[in-house]
C-alpha cells in the first residue's frame, strides 16, 4: 500500500468536467477530436450519472462508461472517475422516501434535482457505498483511470438536514463528543439560560426552527456535526475506492469560494490525496482577482503548501446568479493562470461542452453552443497551449513569510445571530486585510490558529478571530513572545470554543499580549463612519466598529478623531516578550487599513516579492531548481517589470526586464531567489 498518492500525469493537467452521457454517441468522436487540439489531459466523468449507471437498485449498466473510458484512453486523455452519489436516482428515493432531507422549517424536499438527500440516511449511506464499490471493483484498473472523484462538492445543497434521522446521528455525535455526560454538554451549551436544561439524550434535537433565537453553543455544535457528518460519507466511500485501487490517489472537490462556510476544510483536507478545489466569480464582486487570490492561497495552504487541483471554473457566464456575467477578453487566461500562480497545478472547468438541456443549459463552457466558431473556443486553446509551456511549474511551492489566521470556527461563531453587530462577515474582514498585502505582492499562507509552526513566519495576522480556544490563544502569544509580530483584528478572542465569553475585559484571550482592556463595543451603524488620528494618514477614517479600550501597555498609534469615543485608542502596539503585538480595534478604511498594515509589514521586516506597479499581480512559485515569477496585469495597461530569466509563455529570453502585455500574463523562470524573495 503506498502512503503518498500523487496524481501522475505529466505538466499541469487541462480539462473539465465531462458528461457524454448527455449526448449521442456521434458527438463522442468530435469531443475526442477537440480535446486533443485544445490539450485537454484529464477529465471528470460520471459525476451526476448514478441514475444511468443502475437504472434499478442493485442493477449496473456500464457499457456506456466503458466506452467512454476506453476511448479517452485510445485518446491519451487521463479520466478523474467520479462516483455519482451526489446525485442519486428517483427510483432510490421512492423506495426510500425518508430518505429525502428535510429543512430548518420541517420542508421535507423533493427529488428532481441532486445533492437533495439526508448525509445520515442510512439508506443513502448504502446505496451511495453500493454503487461506489461497482465502479471501484470494475475500473481500478482501467488504464484511463488517474484519480478518484468522490461525490461532488460536499454541502452545496444539502449540508444541513433536520430530519429525525439527521437528528439521533446528532445525539449519538454530541454523545462522542461528551463522553456520555449529559451536564458536561448542559455546561458547555449555558443551557441553565431560558430554560433550555437537557435531562435526556432524546430530549435533545438539531436547531429546528423556533420562536426567538437560538442558543449559539447548540447551533455551532450542529455545524460541527453537520461538516463531520458529511466528512463520514466522504471517508466511507473513499476507503471503499481505496481498497479496490491502492495506489489511485483520491479527491473530491473543495468550494472555497466567498459564502460557502459549510465545511470546516481543515478537518476535510488530510483525507483527501490531492486536495481540488471549484471556485466562481460573483458578478457583483468589483474585485474578484482579490477573491482568486485569497482562496488559492488558503487552498494551498488546506493542501499542507503542496500544489493542488483548481477543479471547476467557469470560461464564461455561470447560471446561477441573478446576472449572470460573461467575462471579458482574456479575463479568462487572467483567471487561470492566476490559479495556476497561487499553486494550482490543475486547470478543469465546468464543463467540457456546453448544455443543451437541463437546468445548466445557459452555463458556459469549454466548448460552447456556438461551437468553435467562438471566443471562448479560442481561448480555450490558446490556455492549453500556455499551460503546456508551463509544464515545469508543475510541483513547485510558494515560500511565504506571512501567516494568515483562518478558522471555520470563528467564522461560524462570528455569523451567528445576536452579535453586538449583525453586520460582520468573517471572509469579509479577512479580505479586508488580505487585499493590501496581495496588492503590494506580499506572499501569504493561511494556517489555523493553532498552527504548530508558527516560527516559520515573520508576521502573523488575525483579521477576525472571535472565538479561540486555549491552544489558540497560547500559540499566538508563543510565537509573539518568541519574537513574531502578530496583528489582531477587533472583536477577536471575545469567546471560547462553546461560544461562552471571555470574562474581565476585551479582546478576552489577547488582553495580555496586546497591552489593551477593553470595556464596551460601540458598533457602527451601515453608512456611519468616524475619523481616525495619529499615525494614520491624514483623513483616515473607520467604519462597521468601535469600542472602548484603555492601555494596559501598549502604545497608542492613532485614536478616534470624533464620534462616541473620540480620544479613544483605536489601533494600538505593544511590545511583548521579544515581539510586537498590534491590535486593530476597529475597521479602518481601505487606504488607512493598507498604511497600518504596510507599517506593521515594514517593521517585521517582510518585503514584497518585487516592486510592481499597482494593479500588477505578482506571485513566485519555487522549485527545485528555479523560481518562476507570475505577473498578472489587472490595470488593462500593462508594464515593463524588472526580472532576469526565460519568459515561459512566449519563450523568449528576459534581460533586464520583461513587458507585461496590456491584461496580460508572464512567467519568467528565474534563478532561486535568497530566503524572503529578494
Ligand atoms: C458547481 C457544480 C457543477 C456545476 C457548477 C456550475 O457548483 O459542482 O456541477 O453545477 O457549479 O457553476
């Protein structure tokens, strides 16, 4: 049995999600022939096809998949087999209608669309290892066959279910959790508060709708509940796949895109071989290459720094907002070779060929209704052929010297109904902080609070950070006192892991190392804003929160210019062990936000990975012998960028400097730079 499952096909793999079955076989043969000339590597295939693939229970049909795979083979095109359990059949659900999932409001829904069942129906846990143990046993083999695709995209629809099933596996999970002992979860719930005490296992039942608030600590457990409940079914059928095929490696698509916060993907992604991700635009998001970023840097990070799999994307429009945006010229390549930059060493979208039918028909892809008398057929071909000039980025990592804290914890607790402000949003806050240091092409790694290895890093920033247990807490202030600069967002460390606060003043686990106590929130209203002074730009202001702190040690570097706490501090910094901690106690503008942080970058000593203009992207992937320096324009101007080396996509030789083209992209093979970049 191998331990390290990797993905073995040469260079950065091209494709997209395939789905022939919706198709006469005639269109097979021209699929094969355009895949070849885009440079199509691997595909996923059978990912919705369980109703095909056992058109009655316990009956397999799989001549069609057999051809399939044989003629991707025949083609040179490697197959991510999917199992198709995230879309079971009607039969299924006839015979097993309970085994349906039911809402917050007792809704029990329908079949007719997928990813619309219950994760604890035991019926579906059959049905689901069934018709995965098929596909194992038949094609473990299969000379197509490189990676498994388990499920897809955990949680879309359905992470939460409220049944009586969902309901007794909940019991039996805070049972786990609570060594059977009913006052340890009464304690850890504060449930002596509006009469909620539990003197029965029975008694107890998932969040259901009801009449005023719910209690935080039950809501959050049931979050818990539900990311592990859905991370069982994914374990499950993966063992089954793993004991057919040894040495296969094992994915199922991640969603770290803005407003997924289903999963706790820490916990998900030391089971997963290869960690693959699917992440979409929004179209109202005037800065989305800042979201491409973010999320491919904490992919990365999820994957333990290791290179990873962007798995779906789109070419074009999606279909499922309520404008559904087409993207511009070469906004396409932009994307995918931004991805790349961020360590993807995969390039798949949603999907190979455009739908006639079905409630995807208006999505774009890869091959669209036009055919390839298109753009974005060109363009299609056009990023295969980049992506094979970058075929030895492929295995590279990103060295960064920032650290980036990210909880689905916190941001959970964060979210949850009667905070002091309803407005906060964690991916928000953490973007807010994100976006100045990806502008100024600083490195950047996402890790948990408890973290291990902070040491690796110059400065860690805490954006947001509401709840933290104590081996969070005592990490963060080891590694200020071992000489780190640390930065810490407003309303962080307020509560522990059951959400109870912190009690003796604010920012309850980080008082000490911040030299800051803190009295009463005085949160903002939506449009309301006050004026910041000190050592902040003239003009700086804040909005979203206040609050009433004192100096316990730390130095104040601006207060409150007016409002209700004008003279207060508002971002302060305190010199603890042999480090610095700041603390952020409010939600500065972007412009002031940007000179605060660049500040506390310049102090600890981390530099940009090369001066760019603004709006120019700029990444470095290292590897074994090289480093490969992304520069991505987003100005629409392009730029003229000090480097020395190759310039992958075009080939040519760089001396000097190399001429980013107007919404262009370089890739310049560089000689490894010194530690930190320079
Ligand atoms: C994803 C899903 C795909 C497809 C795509 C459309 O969430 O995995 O199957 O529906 O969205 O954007």
């Amino acid at each position: 049995m191998t331990t390290e499952r990797r993905l073995r096909l040469p260079g950065i793999a091209f494709g997209g999600d395939y789905n022939p079955e919706q198709w006469p076989e005639e269109v097979w043969a021209e699929d094969m022939a355009l895949m070849r000339e885009a440079g199509v590597t691997m595909v996923s295939v059978g990912i919705f096809s369980w109703a095909l693939l056992e058109p009655s229970e316990g009956v397999h049909d799989f001549a069609r998949t057999d051809r399939i795979l044989d003629l991707l083979h025949g083609n040179g095109i490697a197959a991510d087999l999917a199992t198709p359990t995230a879309a079971p059949p009607a039969w299924f659900f006839k015979a097993h209608p309970d085994a349906l999932p039911v809402d917050r409001d007792g809704r029990t829904l329908s079949y007719g669309s997928r990813q619309t069942f219950c994760p604890s129906s035991p019926a579906y846990r059959t049905a689901a290892l069934r018709i995965a143990g098929a596909l194992a046993e038949r094609y473990a083999d299969h000379p197509a066959v490189a990676m498994w695709h388990v499920h897809n995209e955990y949680g879309c629809h359905n992470a939460e279910c409220f049944c009586d099933t969902s309901a007794a596996a909940f019991r039996r999970w805070l049972k786990t959790k609570y060594g059977n002992d009913l006052n340890a979860l009464n304690h850890a719930w504060g449930t002596s508060f509006w009469s909620q005490w539990y003197y029965d296992w029975e008694e107890i039942i998932p969040p259901r709708a009801t009449g005023a608030d719910p209690n935080p600590t039950h809501r959050l457990d049931w979050r818990r509940f539900c990311s592990d409940e859905l991370l069982s079914l994914y374990t499950t059928e993966r063992d089954v796949l793993r004991r057919a095929a040894p040495d296969l490696p094992v994915t199922t698509n991640f969603m770290v895109m803005h407003n997924f916060d289903a999963l706790d993907y820490w916990r998900w992604a030391p089971e997963l071989d290869i960690v693959s991700n699917d992440h979409y635009l929004r179209s109202t998001d005037p800065q989305s290459e800042t979201d491409i970023a973010l999320c491919g840097d904490l992919v990365r990070s999820l994957a333990g720094g290791r290179p990873w799999l962007l798995m779906e994307h789109s070419t074009g429009a999606v279909n499922w907002q309520p404008v559904n945006r087409a993207k511009g010229p070469g906004e396409m390549r932009r994307n995918a070779l931004a991805h790349v930059a961020h360590g993807a060493d995969g390039i798949a979208y949603f999907q190979w060929r455009a739908a006639k039918a079905g409630a995807e028909q208006w999505h774009s892809a890869m091959l669209p209704h036009a055919g390839t008398d298109s753009r974005i057929w060109q363009e299609v071909v056009r990023l295969g052929a980049d992506l094979r000039a970058l075929a030895e980025v492929r295995g590279s990592t990103s060295p960064a010297r920032v650290a980036v804290v990210w909880d689905w914890n916190a941001r959970w607790a964060l979210e949850m109904p009667c905070q002091p402000s309803g407005e906060l949003r964690f991916q928000d806050l953490v973007r807010d902080w994100y976006t100045p240091l990806w502008k100024a092409g600083v490195a950047v790694d996402f890790v948990r609070p408890d973290a291990p290895d902070l040491d690796r890093y110059q400065l860690v920033l805490v954006p947001s950070l509401y709840l933290v247990d104590e081996g969070g807490a005592a990490g963060l202030a080891a590694f200020v006192e071992g000489g780190g600069t640390l930065a810490v967002g407003f309303h962080s460390g307020a509560v522990d892991e059951n959400c109870h606060v912190r009690l003796g003043g604010y920012p309850g686990a980080f008082r000490e190392i911040l030299g800051v106590h803190g009295d009463e929130p005085f949160p903002l209203l939506p449009g309301e804003s006050v004026g910041l002074a000190g050592q902040v730009p003239q003009d700086a202001t804040a909005d979203l929160w206040t609050e009433h702190i004192r100096l316990t040690g730390a130095e104040a570097v601006a207060a409150y210019a007016d409002g209700p706490l004008a003279g207060v501090p508002a971002i302060t910094r305190h010199a603890y062990g042999s480090g610095t901690a700041w603390y952020v106690a409010t939600h500065p503008a972007p412009t002031t936000l940007a000179a605060v942080l660049g500040r506390v970058r310049e102090e600890a000593g981390v530099r940009p990975e090369r001066e760019v203009p603004a709006g120019v992207e700029v990444v470095r992937r290292r590897g074994t012998g090289a480093d490969y320096l992304f520069l991505i324009d987003h100005t629409g101007r392009g730029a003229e960028i000090p480097a020395d080396g190759v310039e992958l996509l075009t080939g040519k030789p760089v001396v000097g400097s190399v001429t980013l083209p107007a919404g262009g992209v370089a890739v310049v093979r560089e000689p490894v730079a010194g530690p930190g970049g320079e």
